[in-house]
C-alpha cells in the first residue's frame, strides 16, 4: 500500500483535509483501503519542520504533501532530493528557491501557489480605501516564515505610495500575538502624538 506524507506548518484543518481526501477519492484512492497517510504536524511551530520531514523521509513515503506555511515544503526540500514533493503556498515559490519557474518547477517538487503574499500592496489599497481616514496600519507577520519578508517589503512600498504609516509586529505563536497587539497600540499612540505635535502652532513669542 502506497503511503502519503503530509506535512503541515499549522494543525488539522478540517476544510483541507476534506480537499484532499476528495482528491484522493476522484483520483481511485481511499485512505485505508488502497493508500495510508502518515500526517505531521508543526503546530505553528516552524522549527519543527525539518525533523517531521525527516521523519517521512525514513517512513519511506512514496510522496510528500507540504502545505501550510512555505516553511514546510522547504523543510521537505532539504529532507529529499528524490521522494517526489507536492506543495500548496502562498508566497511565491520561484523567489523562495522551491522551484526553478512556474512553468518548468524541476527537480522533485511541484505544487500550486495562491501568490496572497504578492497581494499585499491591493490589500492596503482596499483597506485604505475602505477606511480612508486611517493614517497608520499595522502588519502582523510571522516572522518564521520564509514568505514574510517579501510580504513586508511590498507592503511598506505600498504603504509609502499611499502616504500611510505601517507598523509591524512579529508573532511567530499565538502566545505572541497579545503582546504584538499590545505593542500596536503603544506605537500607535506614539505615532499619534508625534503627528499631533507637528500639527500643534508654536507658542507666541514675547520681545
């Protein structure tokens, strides 16, 4: 019985999970009948993601599924140059070294690529357009993810076209995002002084 490796950046997802079986379903595989899968799953935690591939590696499976965070497939990437590799992203593979082009990926792996990260710059548009008074926007962003960085960089052109002030804030757990959120609003409050300030006349002078 051929065995599927999922690897997985987050933790089961009923929705995708549902996708694949279906897929696997059309295609003439039932899991348990005429395929296994062996799943693994980071939990968020990204550092763990070159140990669960290695783990499919020595399973043996006869594909590696990557999804959830390009993290994964790049775990798995440097885990096999043989076992056929499958990926499902956001960002975009060709400038992350997972593929040589969209239209001839080579090596072992292929995958699809939703490119929302290259999608950062119409999201301020939108927002921006939707709450037109708002002069500073905050971006959370995991910084483990290998994406991030390019989706940082885009969004603070755009933010810088628009006029707007971007902050950002790392959480790379949920244990983090109280504390991103947190610190959002002392920058915020800072930012909005600072601008008030400016804004403020100076005091008359007496000669």
């Amino acid at each position: 019985m051929p065995v599927i490796g999922l690897l997985s950046g987050t933790d089961r997802e009923a929705s995708r999970l549902d996708a694949i079986w279906r897929g696997l379903n059309e295609a003439g595989y039932v899991e348990g009948q005429n395929v296994a899968i062996e799943y693994r799953w980071a939990e968020g935690r990204l550092d763990r993601l070159p140990a669960l591939a290695a783990e499919l590696v020595r399973r043996r499976v006869a594909v590696i599924v990557a999804i959830q965070s390009a993290a994964a497939p790049l775990a798995a990437q440097a885990a096999t140059a043989s076992i056929p590799i499958v990926f499902s992203i956001g960002g975009d593979p060709v400038k992350l070294g997972l593929v040589s082009s969209l239209n001839r990926p080579g090596s072992n792996i292929t995958g699809t690529t939703f490119l929302y990260n290259t999608l950062a710059p119409k999201r301020l548009e939108l927002l921006h357009e939707l709450v037109p008074n708002a002069a500073v926007i905050g971006l959370l962003v995991n910084p483990k993810n290998p994406a991030s960085e390019s989706e940082i960089n885009d969004t603070r052109a755009a933010a810088r076209a628009l006029g707007l002030t971007l902050i950002v804030q790392n959480a790379s757990s949920s244990d983090d995002i109280d504390a991103a959120f947190a610190s959002f609003v002392q920058q915020l409050s800072r930012v909005s002084c600072n601008s008030e300030s400016k804004r403020s006349p100076s005091p008359p002078t007496r000669s």
